[in-house]
C-alpha cells in the first residue's frame, strides 16, 4: 500500500508541475479501446467516490457477484484520504485495485476499459471527453456538464470516438416509467397539458464564514477545481457544499432536480432544448455562503406543452422539517393531461382521472448499470437506456433555467405576475411559491425574489438569440490545462 501510494503520489505531483506528459486531448485521433470479447471481463475506474461514486462501486461488485463479467480494477480521488482508504478497504475484501490521485493516469493505463465518474458537476463534462479520447467508455454522473457547451461537446466526443457514454440518470431504466411514457403519449389520458418537475428537498443553509477556509488535509486542490478557477474557499465545506457555488455546482435543480427534469422531458418526447425559459426565485430564509436559489421556478415554452420545474429547499413551514407535497409528490412529477394526471412520486407510478380515481398504476425497475454494461459490450449507443445525448438535453434545460435566474432582477410579486401572465399554468404555480414562502416566515417584500428575463433559445445551435450575456454564460473560462477542447 505504501509503496503503490508513494508511487501514484509523486506521479500526480510531476502532471500538475509540468501540466501532464499525457493529455488525452494530444492523442486525438489515436486512441483506441480494447475489443472486448463475450467472455471476457470488462475493468472499471471509479473516479471520486467520497459520495455517490461509492453507490458505483457497490453496483460494479453486485454485478460481479451475479455473474456479470467486470472488475473493479482502480479507484481515483483527489482526496489523498479518501484515496488510501478506498484503496485498503478493497484489499481487505480481497479486490486489488490500483489507486490514482490524478484521472490522466487512468486514461494512461491500458488496464482500464472503461471510467466512471462522480465528481463534482465541473469536472464531468471534461473527464468524459478526456476518457472517450483515451478509448474509454464512460459512466458519468448526473448533470453530465457544468455548462451547455461543454454537455455538447461531451456527445460530439462520444460520437466521433465511438465510444459508450452512459448518463446517470437512473430513471431512464424504469420500466414503471417508461410504460407509463408510452402509455401517456399514445393518448391514453388525452394531450399533455404541463409536464411537471418538483424537487422539493430539505436543503439547510451551509453557514458563513469570515474569510477563507483552510484546504483540508489530504486534498491535491489543483486537481479538485480542475476546469474551474482555483480561488481561495470561502465556505465551511468543500465537499458536497460545492453543490450550492456557481463555479463547481448548479443548484439543486441540477442536482437532484435533473433526474424529475429528465422525466418530464421524458414524458413530452423532446428531442432538444426548449426554445423559450424564465426563471424566478431567491436563496432565501437564510443567510450563508450559498450563491444558488434554494426557492425556484422554471417555465420552458415546448410548442405541445410547457414544461415546469420547481424547487423548494425550505420546509413545508417555519419549524417543520417535513416537506411540501403537489399532488402527493415531493421530489417527483406530475404529468397533467386533458383526461387525468400522472404522479411519479418515489417508486410509485400512477395515474388517475381528472376524479382523482386512480386507473392504472406501474411498477419495475432495471439495474442502469447492467444496462451500461450490456451496450458495452455491444457497442450499440443505441442499446443505452440514458446515452450522453439524453443527459445532455435533460442537463442543459437545468443550465438554462440558471442563465435566465443569474440575469435576473430583484422584483416584486406584481412586476413578476406581469412578466410571466403569458407562461401557462404560471400564475397557480407562482402563487403557491408565495404562499410556501410566507409560511416559512419568508416576507418578499424585505428579501424580494429575482426575476430573470426570457430567454430565446435556438434548439439547433443551442445558443440564445440577442443576448450576448446569457450567450456567455453557455460556457466558461477554463484553467489550463483543464481545458474542455473547442475541436474534440
């Protein structure tokens, strides 16, 4: 362990001195991945795994223990002690398992077929494109990007590499939903009248501080931020509390409300961005070092029907720690059609008339892993249940939500009725935003919430129309040499 550690240590030391003797985006053109037979065994790098990244390797091991040919063959942070102990806890279990500090060395290493990925959101998007570069096939962690652009250029990679890229998007391999998707739009229940995301999850407020925060010990914080600029931390935690900071996270619409986004592009069949967003909300009931809301709301303008997100990170009242439900749902959906409504809410899947009488309900679930697997091995992008373009999509209407709030203006609750009078189904749902807000003790007129403009989208350059500012904020300036590549 010392000696495979003193090794990996002094390596990541040289690539961040010299900016790597290896970058993937230099061999383009000439990587290739290893054919892999029927028989034989697929080998898997998770890259962090100090949260969800641990769920990959659990799934990774109960697929082997099932029969499936993979091994875990490497375990990548950039935490030093995250690292070590990952490393021993696999040997302990009797798995031999290289350990990295640096995900260049993965890409280097012929030993590996295949990388996933659960860092935080701002490196996805470039250790995808670096990994498909390199041969790799990849599982990447939802929101498959940190901004539009480089979610784009992560499928123009898997595509020209030819290389599987899986989004981690779980709920793409329901077979509940995916019953009730086809059966909803075959007209079951009439047209989709608004297609509903909720993501209402307690999220408390992370606390200020007063100047920056010591790095924790063990951490390499030039690989950290990678892409993202290397500032001083000004926040209590760097993990998971990057979530809520615009340079490494997006929010909790792009951290848990991804998944209920993709669903409810899902159910509407749609293929590209939304031509038209708005978004309204505020971090508010609290102050901390946060920059994201934890109150919003998004209207996406689909010609068939509008889309509708929102988030609520305070409690169904001041002093409660239970939350708010629409419908029966928290985090979830609802699907309203002409004849009925649809509710996903945790594994149920049900729909009712407009009587409230429930007709139908679905249940089962696939293992999205297997499924990443399976196409793995027939190298049929088409044989995933949530390819990178599915990501891509479902990723970026979170981005363009939080261009339109970034943008926006404080406003009161007339000017923000006014703005959004010609969005379906908005009054109801801003209404119930106040509502929930005044009973969290919350007065917007004190703390007035943020009204961004609307912005125009063109689905097929997936840029906005006449704004320069939200134009820039489709990408970012990247810290060489964590560069997502113009040309992959």
């Amino acid at each position: 362990m010392k000696q495979i550690t003193r090794r990996v240590f002094v390596r990541s030391a040289f690539l961040t001195a010299v900016s790597a003797t290896f970058l993937p985006g230099c061999v383009t053109g000439r990587a290739r991945g290893r054919v892999i037979g029927p028989n034989e065994e697929i080998r898997v790098a998770v890259v962090g795994f100090r949260g969800r990244g641990a769920d990959h390797i659990r799934s990774i091991m109960t697929l082997r223990e099932k029969g499936e040919k993979v091994r875990l063959v490497a375990l990548c942070d950039a935490d030093r002690n995250v690292l070590e102990a990952g490393v021993k806890s696999m040997r302990d279990k009797g798995v031999l398992v290289q350990g990295y500090m640096d995900m260049r060395d993965v890409f280097a290493s012929s030993e590996v077929d295949v990388v996933t990925f659960a860092t935080p959101n701002h490196w996805h998007a470039l250790g995808t494109v670096w990994a498909v570069q390199s041969g790799k096939d990849v599982y990447v962690e939802k929101p498959v990007s940190h901004n539009v652009w480089e979610g784009r250029k992560a499928v123009d990679a898997a595509r020209k590499y030819g290389r599987i890229v899986q989004a981690g998007t779980q709920s793409r391999s329901s077979r509940a939903i995916a019953e009730a998707v086809a059966w909803v739009r075959a007209g079951n229940l009439g047209k989709i009248k608004v297609s509903r995301g909720l993501c209402y999850k307690r999220r408390r407020s992370i606390g200020k501080v007063n100047g920056p925060q010591p790095i924790p010990e063990g951490i390499d914080y030039n690989l950290w931020c990678g892409p993202a600029p290397m500032e001083p931390l000004m926040r209590k935690n760097l993990h998971y509390d990057w979530h809520w900071v615009w340079s490494t996270g997006n929010g909790d619409i792009g951290n848990q409300g991804i998944h209920q986004m993709d669903i409810a592009r899902w159910f509407l069949g749609e293929p590209a961005l939304a031509p038209r967003v708005v978004s309204v909300g505020g971090r508010l009931g609290y102050i901390d070092d946060g920059e994201t809301p934890n109150t919003q709301i998004a209207f996406f303008d689909y010609p068939a029907a509008p889309l509708i997100f929102e988030v609520r990170g305070l409690p169904e009242r001041s002093g409660s720690e239970r939350m708010d439900t629409f419908m029966g749902a928290s985090i979830g959906n609802v699907i309203h059609c002409e004849g009925g409504y649809v509710v996903i809410a945790d594994d149920n899947v049900v729909a009712h008339d407009n009587s409230n009488n429930e007709i139908k309900r679905w249940r089962g679930n696939d293992d999205h892993f297997a499924n990443f697997l399976k196409a793995v091995r027939s190298r049929k992008h088409t044989d995933l249940n949530a390819d990178i373009l599915e990501g891509h999509i479902s990723s970026a209407l979170c981005h363009m939500a939080n261009i339109s709030y970034r943008l926006g203006r404080k406003a009161s609750p007339t000017e923000i009725r006014a703005a959004i009078k010609s969005e379906r189904d908005a009054e109801d749902t801003f209404q119930r935003m106040l509502e929930h807000l005044k009973v969290n003790d919350v007065d917007v007129t004190a703390t007035p919430l943020t009204l961004g403009p609307v912005l125009k989208m063109s689905p097929r350059t997936e840029t906005f129309a006449g704004n320069t500012a939200a134009n820039k904020l489709l990408t970012r300036n990247y810290r060489p040499p964590f560069v997502v590549p113009a040309r992959v």
